[in-house]
C-alpha cells in the first residue's frame, strides 16, 4: 500500500500538478474563438525560398488550439531542395492524413507561432531530403482512417517517427508534442537507427525514453517530464523544456 501511495503522490507531484498550472495560466490568457478566427498566415520566421537557394530542412512545433493547447502543439516537417521550393508535411485528422503544403511553411498554428525544433541546411540537407521523403512517403499510418487525436498516431506520431528513422537529424519533439511517444500498434519499443536513443512505451498511455538526443525521460498519459543533458534543461509536463 505505501508503495502505491509513493506513486500515486510522484504522479500528482511531477504530472498533473504542473500540468494543472498550466492550464491555469492558458486560462488566464486571450485565444481564437475558433478554428475561424485564428491566424494561419505565414510567420515571417522563413525566408522566401528564391532568397535562400540552399538546400533545407526545418522541423517546426507549435501550440494547438482550444483547451489542449493548454499542454500540446502540432509539429510538421519543411523541406527545400536547392534552388527549389519549400515543402511542407503535417498529419491532419480529416481527410488523407499527410497532407503537403496546406499551409505556408512557418505559418501561425491556431494564431500560435512556430518554435524551431531543428534546422540543417546545406550539403547535410541535400543528402538528407531524400532520406527524409521516403520515410514520409512510407510512413505506416499514412492513409485515410490513420489518425487518432490520442494517444496516436496523430501529427506529432508522424513527425516523431520521421526523427527515429532519420537520427542524423539529430533532434527529438519538444515534451508539449502530445502523442510523439507512440510507437504503433504492438510496438513496445523502437531504437533509433543509429542505436542512440531507446524508446519504450506502453500503446503511448506510459513509458520512458533514453539516449543521446532524448536524454532521460518518462511519459505518462502523453505527458513528459525528465532532463536533457545535450541542452540542458528539464522537461516539465505542460510548460515544456525549462533550460537552465
């Protein structure tokens, strides 16, 4: 029984505590009626793609709208051929799931800004376009009926997978990306490709994430907290990466 109340008490105290003064403040803060009224025009984060012919890539997360944008974002994945156009990827959950440019590349995410999560531009980028459309392109819930709003595959499941499979882009979704730590239908475990990063989770519902990207992380009811050790920083349930 004492056990049982330690974890109960470590659950309330790391998970729903934080989560619950986050939602508190988002509360307290103005947000779009709706899905009409919010801002979805380009940020200005990008420059136009004629002005920067290099080879890109850009992954990018933002708050979402309503009351779960209180504790979770929705995060796409940019990519620009040299010379080229820029080309963006989300998971919707209306429709055919992955949708391309449906959106400028660093627009507003119901009127919340993007954060960059990683950008490579350059050689690096050109070799790994290619990499990164085929994971896409093979991406095992990409058809219409394979989305689930929680605990996935939803956006941040999509965007997730793209990172395990492609390490050299050397990031993981911030801990606010709601539904990242899915790994699929009987998938209990994944190691990234280049064995850096150790992900084990339990349908999403619960799980722990190890390595050098990941750095030391539990999840719970898609909630994340834990440390990042290559930017230090912890990671808080409802307000994301703290740095130190």
């Amino acid at each position: 029984m004492k056990i049982l109340l330690r974890a109960a008490a470590v659950i309330l105290l790391v998970f729903v505590l934080p989560t619950l003064v986050s939602a508190g403040l988002w509360a307290t803060r103005e947000h779009p009626q709706g899905w009409s009224s919010a801002k979805w025009s380009s940020s200005g984060l990008l420059p136009a793609a004629e002005n920067s012919p290099e080879a890109a890539i850009y992954v990018f997360s933002a708050m979402t709208g309503g009351l779960k944008g209180a504790i979770a974002s929705h995060a796409w994945i940019v990519t620009k051929e040299k010379g080229g156009a820029y080309q963006r990827y989300d998971k919707v959950g209306w429709g055919s799931p992955i949708r391309r440019n449906h959106r400028a590349p660093d627009a507003f995410w119901y009127s919340n800004p993007p954060r960059l999560v990683v950008e490579i531009k350059g050689e690096r980028a050109e070799r790994l376009i290619p990499a990164v459309e085929a994971t896409i392109k093979d991406y095992p819930y990409g058809q219409p009926g394979g989305y689930r709003i929680y605990p996935g595959p939803n956006s941040n499941t999509f965007v997730a997978h793209v990172l395990r499979e492609v390490p050299e882009l050397g990031a993981v979704l911030p801990p606010d990306a709601v539904g990242r730590d899915y790994l699929g239908s009987g998938t209990f475990y994944a190691l990234d490709d280049d064995g850096r990063d150790l992900h084990v989770s339990l349908g999403g519902l619960a799980g722990f994430s190890v390595g050098a990207r990941s750095g030391l992380e539990v999840n719970f009811l898609g909630l994340v907290a834990g440390v990042d050790l290559a930017r230090p920083a912890l990671k808080v349930p409802g307000f994301g990466a703290v740095g130190f």
